[in-house]
C-alpha cells in the first residue's frame, strides 16, 4: 500500500524537480520498519523554482509533506551528501518505487 502510494507521490514531486530515486534500509527489504529512508537529488527545475535557501525550506515542506501522506517518519537521503561508503551499502538494498 504504501509503495503504491509513494509511487503516486513520486510522480508529483517530480513536476518540482525533486526526484526520488528509491528506498533504502528496512522499508526496502520488506523488514519490519519504523520509518521510510528515501534517497533523493533535485534538478535544474527544482533549483529555478526554489533558488538559495528557498531550496531547504522546500525539501523541509517536502519531508512533511510525505510524512503527512504516508503516516510514517520519513528519512530524506540527500544522494550527493553521501560518502563513497554509504553509497555503497545503501545501493545495495536500494529498490525504486
């Protein structure tokens, strides 16, 4: 239910040019989870429609947004932030949605 929706929700979100590449750790493996870690990266139209500081405000009001949608804490992963060694791990059990 919930992929079905964060899929949905994906689609949405990509019209800002915020882009969802996939869900990693226990969500992704079909685990027992407490919240959902979502790899991101944003685009040119994300970074034209919410220039500076408006961008964190906006990944912010994105994270609630989910969050409000989804009825779970949600973890954003922002992909250009993580270390040579976590993408490691994470591309691992990294599955798309």
């Amino acid at each position: 239910m919930q992929r079905e929706k964060l899929k949905s929700l994906k689609k949405e979100l990509l019209k800002k040019g915020f882009v969802i590449e996939g869900v990693v750790g226990s969500f992704a493996r079909d685990e027992k989870y407490n919240d959902i870690d979502i790899i991101y990266y944003v685009n040119d139209v994300f970074l034209d429609k919410f220039p500076g500081f408006k961008a964190i405000i906006e990944v912010e009001h994105i994270k609630s947004f989910l969050e409000k949608e989804l009825g779970i804490k949600i973890d954003l992963i922002a992909k250009n932030a993580m270390s040579k060694t976590a993408k490691k791990y994470m591309n691992k059990d990294l599955i798309n949605v």
